[in-house]
C-alpha cells in the first residue's frame, strides 16, 4: 500500500483497507519508538494553524521530533495577520516550497481540500471547519483497537452530537468495524438527521436516546465530548442538560468491567475528576496514542517507509 | 574568500566579488542540499524580531533546519515586551551568549548595525526600517542569475518605489551588473531622487516612467512591488493608481516570451492570479530560492564552509 | 548521586551536597560543550509557560538543544486560553504523556508542586508565583563559585528584597556556604520579617541596611536587583528611591577590586550602562551560565549521566 505524496483530508476517502494499514503501522511505533528515531531525519513539516489548537500542534509536532524531523510553525496570530493580506493559496505554494509536508489547521470547511490542490507536498487535514478531522478519528480507531474493543463492538456517542466535529467523523469509520452505535445527546444537541440517513443507508447500526444511565451497562465503550455553555440561549437549561451528562464514579457502578470510557479532551465538568482513577478511564491513554498514530501518517506520506 | 564572523547589515557593504561568491554558494546548496544536512549541526540561531515577519523567519528557520542546525526564537510579542524593560543591546549581549549568529528584524533604521557593536557573534540584518534587507537582495539576484537573466539585463522596477525596502536594497546591487534599469511609477510613489542620483553618479543606466504598458515588451525583468492603500489620503486616488499597476495576462501579451516576473511577496492585487499560469511567472521560485541563499550566508558567517 | 526523575521544585529541597554535585556536572558541561551534543538526543522537553518568560524560555530551550534533544512548547497565551477550558493537572498528564521532561512557569506558588503529583516524567520550576525560581538561584550560585567568591563570600542583596523572586531563594542557599549576608533596601521594600527569622534560626549571618554606599567597600558580591515603580503609590517616592539605589562608577571607586557584581537581569535604570565597562560587572556571565547550569539539570533529571 502506498501513502507517498497523498492527503489525509478526511477518513471518508480512506477504505478499512488503508485504515487499517496506518493503524498497523501506527503499533509499530508504539511498540518501538527508537527504532524510528531518525526516519525523517532531514524532513521538514510545516503547521500552518489559522486558528489555535494547542493539542494538535504539539502532538504533531512531538511525532515529527520523535522521527528525527524537523517543524516550522505558522502560528494562528502570525497566520491571520497573513490572512489580512495573502489568500490562503498563496501561503501554501510558498510553504510548500520550504517543506516535505503540511498540516493545516482552519476554521473553514474544505480549507485543506484547497490546500491540497495547490501544494506539490502532502497536506494533512488537522481540523478544518464543522468538518473532518481524520487524525483524531484515527486516533479513536487505534485506542479503541488496541484496547481490543473495535470489531464489532457496542458504542455510545455521548454529549454535544450536533457540533461536535469527532464524532461526525468517527461514526462514518466505525461502520467498517460493524459497530454498534448507541447515540446519547439531549433534543437540542442531537446528532443531525442527514448523517443518521447517511449511516443507515450504508447498513449501520444505529439508534438513539437521551438517557445516559441506561444506555452505560450495555456499553463496551462510551464516547464522552464536552457540552458547551455556548450552544443554549437560556443558562438554567445548560445546567441541566450539563448535570445530566456528567459522569461520575457513582454512574459507572453499573458498567461491565471492561467498559472503556474515551474523550478527545479537553474536558470540562462532563467527567468527574474521580473518574480519573477508575480501571475503564482512557482518555489519557488515547491522547498519548495521538503520537504513533501521527508518526504512522507523516512517515507514510513523506514515503519514509 | 572569508566570511566568519563577518556581519551581513546591508548589501552596501559586499563587492561584487563578495556577492558572486555567496551566489555560487547558494547554487551548490541549491543543486546537493542532502550534502550539507549535517553541517551545522550543533550550531544555534537566533532569530529576533522585534516586529512580524513571518515570510523572512520561516525562511531562516528552514535553511537553518536543512543544515542540520537550531533554532531559538524572540517572537514580535516577546521582544516588544522585553523591550518594554530592556534596551536592544542588553537583549542581542544575551542572546548571543546563548546562539552562534543573529538574525536580527526591527522597525527601526540602524538598529542592526547596534546590535552588531555589542554581539560577539555574527549578526544579520533580516530587514531593519526602510533601509536595508540584505538577503532579500541576495536572493533576488540569485533568482535572476539563475533564469541567466542578470548581466547587462534590461529590468523594470514596479510599484511603490517610495516606500519599497526592497527595491531600495536592490538598486543598488543591479549597477554591479551593468543592468538598464527602467522604474516604474505613479508620481506619488517615485523613487527618492537621492537615491536617482546616487545611482547615477556611480555610473548606472537609470530612467523613469509612469507607464507601466509601454515598458513591458522591452524589459527581462518586471520586478512587481505591493502598492498599499494606507500611503493614499484620497482612497479614489488608490482605486486608480492600483489599477492601473495591475499586472494581467492581457498585458503580458506584448511582454518577451523569455521574461520573468518577479516580487518579493505578498502580492494583494498588483498580480492578477491567472498570471500565475503563465511561463513568465517567477516569484514562487524566487521565493523558494530564499533557502539556498539564506543556507549560504548562515554557512558563510557561522564559518563553517 | 542519582537525580533520575526528581523534581526539582525548590532549592530548599536540596542539600548542599546535591547542589555542589549539580554545580560540578554544569561546569563539566562549560567546559566541555561538544562532548555532550548527542546526550538527549531523542529525548523531548516540553516548555509550559502559564506567564511569559522569555529568557528563562530561551535559556532553557538552548539548553536542551545544546544536548541535541528537542523541545515542545505551550507559550503563554495557549497556556492561558488552555487554562480557560482545562486545569492545570489534565494539560500536565498529557503533556507528560509527550515528553520526557518538564519545565513549567506560572504565576501561582505552588503550581509546580501540584503539576508534579500528577506527572510521571520529571517537573522543573522555571518560577511560580513569589515563590520559587530555582534554576535561576543554582546558575546564581555557579556564577559566585566560577568567580571563586561563594565560601564565606560577604554579599550584599539590594534593591527590592521584600518582591524579588529571586533574592528569596538565594538567601536560603547562601546559609549553606557560610556566607555573610547584608540586605540594602529602602524601608518599603525591605526583606519580610519571616525569612529574615528563619535565615537566622538556621544561623545564618545576616544584617540590614538602607545605605548602599556604606556596604560597597565591604562585599565580594553585589547582588542587584530592579526596583519596580508599580511597587509606589507616589512617583516622587519612587523616584528618591530609584536614585538611591542606582549603581554608578562614581559608586564603585570604593570597591574591592575583585568584587563581583550580579543581577538577574532584566535591568531597567538600577545599573548605569558605563558600570558594564568595569572588571567587577558579572551579569552577563551570569546570564550565560544560565546554559551549563541547565544543561546539567536536564541531563540529571533525565537520566543521561
């Protein structure tokens, strides 16, 4: 399978195939970081962020290091400041110039899509807009797996369904893996109608509820995403709505032992911090898979392996 | 040939001699850049920016990079902070305690020349006020060296001709190679007839026009320059004269096939984008070219060639 | 002597065998950089800065790379909007999930203590809040023994004793080499009660004053620090104060000729620029040992000597 000189816009263009292929790749970094200490010794990647995204620059930017590579970085204020005079495609030809990759962070739907038509050199999607953001799903893919907990397994999306850029993204990959997929949101936070056609429609395994009690004893994993303050004109019905799906140590009583509990963090009050020392918290564990899986795709697109 | 230690403030400062040879510098790391991945290593540089510029500090990042060297960073905020408390020479005797050259950046003429009073190491003016950027000009000559359009090369200078650092810079250098250099100017925005002089009275081949459609089809090279809407009191005024200096292919029609463009970036409107199709088109090269040349000068003063 | 992944919080948790030993490996690394400019190769240090601090940044980043490991960095502003949506303990796990070491900066006391309870790699305090700052005090500590003036040194403290960070710490190791310790400030910035009590609890040698000019004759070292004008409600006072406490030539005619003058820099108006041409101004030395002395604390915390 070859990667050489392709975009990583979106999980949508990826077959379980290829999926598959960077989530193997992905376990050999894990499994030994040294060894590909110098792999993209020479290279550099460019993170040209027009909006701020701490977690994922430096989760990039740590798996190039990890590889021996080095990165320079358009920061978002340095970016916009460009913005104000240069269109987007210009930046991209000229970084593209100066670098063996970029990662492109913006908050326009389709942005790296553009990017890409202009550059000579592969542009990884690292967010753009309500829409993908496949480095994190695949990061998703590859905690849930090495938790032995993909294939075929019963899931719950569980909080702000309607913005939450992840899980749109995730649910699409999940139904290669022939999940089963519980979604958990309030009315007003609901996942749009489209995407659960669209999911049905190519035999997914779908249904929904607002009851979180419920749906955590049948669960081998439960998706958490932040509930944003933001998104309810009246602050009582926040408050809620918030409490509700706030997970507490006293709510997992009643999950199978195994269960995993996932979250793209950062969180906010939807977890307990006592939840932190339960045995099904992985949410830490999933950013630090952030890494290999990171390592996986840069190596693959440079064509380092 | 010895450059160690040796400042870069201005152009004003190199023979013709000097020049050439960073320009067969330039050209090896251009052809083997693999050869020289190692050949700062260990070596740190300092960039200082006292304001943004992102475009010359990604640029110096990346050469730095490619040959195997570090980089330590004042970003605009930070310097400007520092600076609240602090004045510029206490800052550049500390940090060139810590790094082995300076890249210095400053809104303020001169500044670069104080710095390299009090720094043990090599300091390199990386644009200081309206007066000098010298790897700018460097680059630009390499760029039309490289499209052997240099020696005795009929150019026309573009645009602002006020204001424009870089055609300041770069005038100067053209006489060392017999270039006819036609400038190209709204009234409002013409050259300062200081520098007309004194290009004279060194014996260059110098003459003015305001009318950009006649001089294309005689020239080698169309040097195209920003024009900014804040130096025109009267916004009508603006609308005109940028329209006028706007660069289409219907006005290239009449140019030489073998002409180039160029410009030091960003361009807003003074290029029409489906210029950017067209053969003549040189200023993403040119840009891509700031790394060969600036891995030279680091190379060149850091001693290491 | 093993420091493998002890924090280094504060230096009243060292002995004055830890120190002499950390003071002895930097002096390893002075004298011989190049011997260790592959000892972190691989090895990531991650910079989370909650207030800006560019030289201890800088310094710090110089450091790491010296040894040929690589850094990660959370300035202050993500820092800051991170620490909207996030506390302090979650960002620390997935940093440290990332590196292999941290340096953190940030304004409360105590944070750097909290940071290292939830961090399996190593925390360093670059400085929280009033409290502690102790790399700053060991590089200050290295700077007296490399000028052979730190046994039974005489060393006045001056300026604003009562907020500086830095002169709190130091105080405390001082009373480790039996040195004799003036205070010189003015009444409203004197030393706090508490410590001057606890310094002499611990038989410490100590005394104070407000007469600058008196002590001058009698020291080895000259401790300066800056006076801050927001610290005066009446500019008039403030003013009266800051001249009082302006070192000068004039001032030093009285000085041992071997004695050494420290600051921690920056310096604002309490150090006459000419002060900088004498044989007694250390400063900048002392700010260049900042690099050795950090070396050498990366190097231990990490487990590389």
């Amino acid at each position: 399978m070859n990667f050489k000189n392709r975009d990583i816009l979106s999980t949508r263009d990826l077959t379980r195939e290829e999926i598959d292929y960077i989530l193997n790749t992905a376990e050999k970094f894990d499994k030994n970081p040294q060894e590909f200490s110098d792999l993209l010794k020479g290279r550099i990647l460019a993170l040209v962020f027009y909006e701020p995204s701490t977690r994922t620059r430096i989760s990039f930017e740590t798996a190039m290091k990890k590889l021996g590579g080095e990165v320079i970085s358009l920061g978002a204020v340095e970016a916009s400041s460009i913005a104000k005079g240069e269109n987007l495609s210009d930046t991209i030809r000229i970084v593209s110039s100066y670098a063996d990759a970029i990662v492109l962070r913006h908050p326009k739907d389709g942005a790296s899509k553009l990017a890409a038509e202009v550059s000579p050199v592969p542009v990884i999607n690292g967010g753009d807009g309500a829409g993908h953001h496949p480095t994190q799903t695949l990061l998703d893919l590859y905690t849930m797996r090495k938790e032995n907990k993909l294939e075929g397994v019963r899931i719950a999306l569980v909080g702000d369904l309607k913005y939450g850029r992840t899980v749109h993204s995730l649910i699409y990959a999940l139904t290669f893996y022939s999940a089963k997929i519980t979604l958990v949101a309030p009315e007003e936070l609901s996942m749009p109608r489209d995407i659960i056609e669209d999911i049905k429609r190519i035999g997914g395994d779908i249904e929904e509820t607002s009851d979180l009690k419920e749906v955590i004893p049948e669960v081998d994993v439960l998706y958490m995403t932040r509930i944003q303050k933001e998104r309810f004109p009246d602050p009582n019905e926040y408050r809620k709505v918030a409490g509700i799906y706030r997970l507490t140590p006293e709510l997992l009583e009643s999950a199978k032992e195994d269960m995993i509990i996932m979250h793209p963090l950062p969180r906010v009050d939807e977890i307990d911090p006592r939840v932190d020392e339960t045995p099904q918290a992985k949410y830490f564990e999933q950013a630090k898979n952030g890494i290999p899986v990171r390592m996986a795709i840069l190596s693959l697109v440079m064509g380092a392996l």
